[in-house]
C-alpha cells in the first residue's frame, strides 16, 4: 500500500510540473489559436540562460531567473515582431512549421551558446526526502511542485481577471470583432509571447530541479502535448486534470509495469491514454468541440 501511494504522490507531484510546461502551449493556443511545436527548445533556453546567470554572471538564484526571464522576454518580443507579424493570414501549416525552423535553430544553437555552462541549477536547500506517514516524498519534486502551482494559479488569475486576459480572450474568439472595439492585436500578440518566455523560464529551471538539466530538457516538449489534447487545447482546468492524469499514469507504470515489460514503458503510457482520448473524446476533457453552421 506504501509503494502506491508513494507513486501516486510522485506522479501528482510531477503532474504539477507538466501543467505549468503545457500551461506554455495552452497560453499561445488560447490567445491566437497556434500551435507551437518549440516548447522544448523554449524551455531548454529559458534554463541555460538561468544556469548562465547563476554560474557565469554570479546572480544568484532569484537573479538568475530574473536574467533568463529578461532574455527569453527579449527572444519571445523579436520573434513575434521579425516572424510571426510577418505571417499574418497565413495557412497555419505555416505557422506550425516556422515554430520547428525555430526549435530547430535553438537545438543547434544552444549547444554552441551555451556549451561552457554546467548543466544542474542546485537547489538553496537540503535534498533529503521528507517522510510523512511513512511515504518518502523528493524536495525537489516538492518545491517544484509548489512553484509551478503558485505559477500556474497566477497565469490562471491573468487569463481570468486581468483586463490583458480579457482581452486575449476576446482576440481568441474573433480577430476581426477584437480590432473593432479597439483592442491592439498585435501588442497583445506581443504580451502572449512574452508570457510565454517567462513561463518557459519556471519550467525549463523547475525541469532541471526535478530531472537533471542539459539540452535534454528539449524531450519535455514531447509529454506536452498528450496533456493538451487529453484537457482540451484551449483549456487552463484541462491542462491541470491532464498534466495530473499523465503523471499519474506514468508513475504507476513506471512502478508496476516497468519491471515485467521493460524499462522506459512509462515515459510512453501516456500516449496509451491520448489515443483512447482520441477515441472517445477527440476535443479533449474540458474542450469544446467547434460549433460550424450548416
């Protein structure tokens, strides 16, 4: 009974983590109806360039997160003004394949950039696991749990209560209706990408707490996107119950089913469940299917 409730804790625990990566995507989808296939590589440069704050410039850790939320900021504003601005009405194959152009370049780059910086951020506190009723539960996996819900719940308010996030709504559901009652799509366009960058930041930097850093962070990029879909794109409750769902599931098989199929079977579970999602309900949990008139 032990072992399962420490793998479900583990898997909740890094369910958290996966919302506030997937939470990255969600927010571009929910704001402009794309798809970014990057989000790895933003992560992967949101954490090097906090790695290089901390070791090279010697910020500490709030600075250096402040640094690489400064740079990713400044990547995030140059991308939408030099590419996507200039790709407006275009088909969104387009759109798609100009975000793998952009992983691409960063893969390639980032090891030329960032070769020299060491690939782990330390924590600023003692990592010996934390028993509570016999379950062991990881510090880290903790503290980056309890960030990425503090970042998730303040994302969640801005999309909610914010008159930006009102605002990003509206452009969502209707362009040409949001330009008509005088709201700037392009330097809302502008905030999205830039919220982006520093989510990119919490989650590329919390991913090295919880899984080892490196240009590996780049592979988180592939668990997003059964989260997204199993929660609905569009949907920031989705995204949580899906990030939680798949953590869940990848724990249990990981403890479970490892040992009888062989190693790595839960790092692919979660594919398991997207495909029965696609079955069954194809616009996710908590999406909602387009209503066309016929």
């Amino acid at each position: 009974m032990l072992f399962l409730v420490s793998l479900m804790v583990d898997g909740a625990l890094a369910g958290a983590v996966y919302a506030l990566i997937s939470l990255a995507f969600v927010v571009v989808y929910k704001a402009s109806r794309m798809i970014n296939f990057a989000l790895g590589e933003w992560a992967m440069v949101g954490s090097r360039l906090a790695a290089t704050g901390f070791y090279a410039l010697a910020l500490g850790l709030p600075g250096a997160v402040g640094f690489a939320g400064a740079g990713m900021i400044a990547v995030a504003l140059l991308f939408n003004r030099l590419v996507l601005q200039r790709m407006v009405g275009r088909p969104l194959i387009t759109l798609i394949m100009v975000t793998l152009g952009l992983g691409a370049l960063m893969r390639g780059a980032a090891p030329l950039v960032f070769g020299a910086v060491p690939s782990t951020i330390p924590l600023p506190f003692a990592r010996e696991a934390i028993a509570v009723h016999g379950v062991l539960i990881s510090a880290e996996k903790l503290a980056a749990a309890t960030i990425a819900i503090i970042c998730i719940a303040a994302t969640s308010w801005f999309f909610d209560r914010s008159r930006t996030g009102l605002a990003l709504r509206a452009i969502a559901d209707d362009q040409q209706a949001a330009m008509a009652a005088g709201i700037d799509v392009d330097r809302h366009f502008s905030i999205t990408w830039a919220l982006v960058g520093v989510l990119s930041v919490f989650a590329g930097v919390l991913w090295t707490f919880v899984s080892g850093g490196g240009f590996g962070v780049v592979l988180v990029g592939l668990k997003v996107f059964p989260i997204v879909i199993i929660g609905g794109l569009d949907s920031i409750p989705g995204t949580i119950v899906g990030a939680v769902a798949v953590g869940l599931i990848e724990s249990l098989a990981t403890g479970y089913l490892d040992p009888h199929v062989g190693g790595g079977f839960g790092s692919i579970a979660s594919y398991f469940l997207l495909v029965a999602m696609l079955f069954l309900r194809p616009y996710g949990l908590y999406g909602k299917p387009k209503a066309e008139r016929v």
